[in-house]
C-alpha cells in the first residue's frame, strides 16, 4: 500500500452507491471492471439505473463483467449500451465466489451490498484488483443470455469445405451476408474453393483458414495458408495471408482486422491443445466469446 491510501466503510444509502457508480461512469482510463452480483436495477430505480447506462454510453466507457449467474436476465432497455459498452464473463463460483459487488475503475476499488460501502482508494490496490479481475476473466466463458445481443462486430458459426485432402475453415463475418446475400452452403464453398485452386500460392498448405466479409457491398475473401514449422523454435506453423476481392488478388489491401487476429489467436490456442493437426482439424471449432460470435449459422434468415 502506499502513503496516500485512502479507506471509507460506511453506511452505505442509495445515495452513496449512485455516486460511486456515477463517478465510474466518468472513468478516466475509460474502463470500468465489475464483480457482479446484482444489476443496477437491483440498487437504484429503474429510471436512476438507465439514467446511469446512458452516462456509461455518452462517456465511451467500456464495461467489462464478471458474474456467478450462468444465464443472464434482460437489464436493460437501452440496447446500445448493451451492445456497445458492455461485455460478459461467468465464472462458477467454485472458481470466484461473488458475496459483494466489486467495481473497479481508475485508482478506486468499491466493495458494497445494500447495507455496507467500502471504497478504497490506492493505484497500488486498484491495479492488483484489476489484474485479479483479468485473471479471473481469462478462466471465464459467456454466459447465456435472456436478452438478444448484437455487438458492433460478430461473427457466425464456422464453415469447412474441402479441396481433396486440405481443409478449409471459414469464419463468415456479420456484413459478410450484404455481398454474399442468396449464395448457398454449395456455392460459397465453390466460390472459394476456385480463389484457392486457381493461386499456386496455395500449394502445399497444411491448411487454410479463411474470412469472408464485405467492403462496400463488394465480396472480399482473406485467405490465410498454414504450413507445418519443421523448424524446432516452438513457434507454431508458419502463416500468411491473401486478400481477394471479388475473387480477384487484391494487391492494394494487405491488412486483417483486430477481430480475424482474435479468431486466428484462438484457433491456434485449440490447435496447440489437440494431440496432432489431425485431431485439431477434426475437433469442434473454438468456443468464442459473445462479443465475437453471435452463435447462428450464416444461411438462417
């Protein structure tokens, strides 16, 4: 702790929870982190509580939570608070058991229930809670939600379409369905199985993982090769990546996107974790957070 360490235990009244979550709202780091036990609804009134997510949503303030409740019951009515400031990790209690609500944002830890309020106020503590709460966050997995859930980027289910022996995953992204609108399963697969086929470049991958997307209104397709690392410096298979755009190589856009890095990040995770290539190309896809999959099929209406 250091000299400045700053402890309050009071009380706590609905007017001291509201202007501690009001502050958070102000966050000057822009994040606030949240053990959850309740809602906002379950402190303040309904209209004190949404007064509240819209300060959250004006300010940019991003929400991240942590909760011991596996399903999620619809809290809000402001729907782009939900999607654009808010996401979800439950965590079973046999890992983190949540007795009071813990909010923790800038130099400030608040621990409270609706009888008791404890702030602390130390960067010290604050920065050690917070790396508690990432810690945590990472043994986590989204809840189920009671609510619909539609953040700015997401993507659906994985597809596999094979060219022989090699195996092609396909990850759709949600404007994917603007530029590949009335295609098939079939066709799909066929469009970009005649991108790789027609590109020698793709010759001897051990695999291809592959995104589709739309660039005003236009089909694009990154297609990312892996090969076997037969190099002993533990780094994985060796990767690269060819952007397309309406089946053309497309030499003026080598760039992917935070999201497709994210996704390619927990497929070599489960890659890593499967006994041999085989065994990974076989298995289930990796289990993505809400804020990145929307777990539907990219062909449902």
């Amino acid at each position: 702790m250091t000299k400045n360490l700053t402890t309050r235990l009071k009380k706590a009244n609905i007017s001291d929870l509201y202007e501690i979550s009001l502050k958070s709202s102000m966050a000057k780091t822009g994040e606030v982190f949240i053990f959850e036990k309740g809602s906002l609804s379950d402190l303040f009134d309904k209209n004190s509580a949404e007064k509240l997510r819209k300060n959250f949503l004006r300010n940019n303030i991003k929400v991240q939570q942590i909760t011991n409740i596996p399903t999620l019951p619809k809290f809000s009515d402001n729907d782009k608070f939900v999607n654009k400031v808010m996401t979800f990790r439950y965590v079973p209690k046999d890992i983190f058991s949540i007795e009071n609500e813990i909010l923790i944002f800038d130099e400030t830890v608040a621990i409270y229930n609706k009888n008791e309020l404890l702030i602390i106020e130390d960067k010290i503590f604050a920065d050690n809670q917070k790396q508690l709460f990432t810690s945590i966050w990472d043994q986590g997995q989204s809840p189920k939600l009671d609510f619909e859930y539609k953040p700015n980027h997401s993507f659906y289910k994985n597809l596999n379409y094979f060219i022989e022996d090699l195996q092609i995953i396909v990850w759709p992204d949600a404007d994917a369905k603007k530029s590949f609108k009335g295609f098939s399963k079939q066709q799909l697969g066929e469009y970009i199985k005649n991108i790789i086929s027609s590109d020698t470049y793709f010759d001897n991958s051990s695999y291809i993982i592959t995104f589709i997307w739309s660039l005003d209104g236009e089909k694009m397709v990154d297609v990312c090769k892996f090969n076997e690392n037969n190099v002993d410096d533990r780094s994985g298979p060796l990767g690269n990546i060819r952007v397309y755009k309406e089946g053309k190589l497309c030499n003026d856009l080598e760039i992917v996107s935070g999201n497709t890095l994210l996704i390619l990040g927990y497929e070599e995770k489960i890659r890593r974790q499967s006994k041999n290539l085989k065994s990974y190309l076989d298995g289930p896809a990796p289990r993505l957070p809400l804020e990145l999959m929307n777990e539907q099929d990219f062909f449902s209406k």
